[in-house]
C-alpha cells in the first residue's frame, strides 16, 4: 500500500529542522561571523523548501519500492549518496579541497577527511536522521499495520 505524505506533515518536519538549523548557525562562533548569520537567515527559506523536497523524494523512493522499509535503510542510502555527492564536488573543479592526493601519505588524508566529515557530514547526518525518523512515525498507523486506541 502507498503511504501518502500530507503538506502539512512535511511542512512541519522542514520547519522543525529549519529552525534547528538556524540554532545551530546562530550558536556556532564559525559561522555566525559579520554578515555569515545575515547569510544562513536569508537562505533558511531555501532550506525549508529543499527539506520538503526532500521529504517527497524519499516518499517516491519509498513508495517505487527503491528503498528499503527498514529504517536503517531509508536514512542510510540517502545519506551515503548524498555524501559521495558532496565530496565529490568539493574535491573537483577549480579550486578543490584536496589538490593532489599525491602530497599527502594516508594518514594526513584520513585526518583531513575526518576533519572534513566532523565539521559537515556530522550535522548533515544528524539532519538526515531527523528527518528520516519523523517520516517514520506515523507510517504504521497510515497503512494501517498498528490501530491507534
């Protein structure tokens, strides 16, 4: 059976989150420089319309059977695209992050992506996970596996 995900549910997980995001922005000495705050408080419009995005594509891929049902799976498979996603952009163009994996021995790498993971895959995943997890509530109740009493 389809699951369908009302508006206002996604509205309310993109809002949620959005403001998170802002708390995190705002309490966060790095980001929160001059005019960096102005910045993140001008775009949380986009977040908020990138999340709900978000929340419906992984409701298509729920419901076209391409993920998993399990929730390890709808948050992980998500996630991993999206980070291979970031870190091939960063590290391609005309400036990337790593120039020349060359210069560095292993270790300086995996420390310098470690560093790269803590500072943004962290946040993100926690992000995603929250997401993922209030997709998740409620879905029993809608395809009616679970009765509410």
């Amino acid at each position: 059976m389809k699951i369908k995900l009302p508006f206002l549910k996604a509205f309310i997980i993109a809002l949620i989150i959005t403001v998170g995001f802002l708390i995190y922005v705002f309490n966060n000495p790095e980001l929160n420089r001059g005019y960096a705050g102005l910045f993140f408080l001008s775009i949380s419009p986009a977040v908020l319309i990138g999340i709900i995005a978000y929340c419906y594509i992984i409701k298509f891929l729920d419901n076209t059977r391409l993920l998993a049902p399990h929730f390890i799976f709808r948050f992980s498979v998500p996630c991993l695209v999206i980070f291979l996603i970031i870190w091939i952009a960063v590290n391609t163009g005309d400036e990337p992050c790593i120039e020349a994996f060359q210069q560095y021995d292993f270790k300086e790498y995996i420390n310098y992506f470690f560093n790269f993971a803590i500072a943004v895959y962290l946040p993100l995943a926690i992000v995603l996970l929250a997401i993922t997890g209030m997709l998740h509530i409620g879905n029993d109740e809608v395809k009616g596996d679970k009765k509410i009493e």
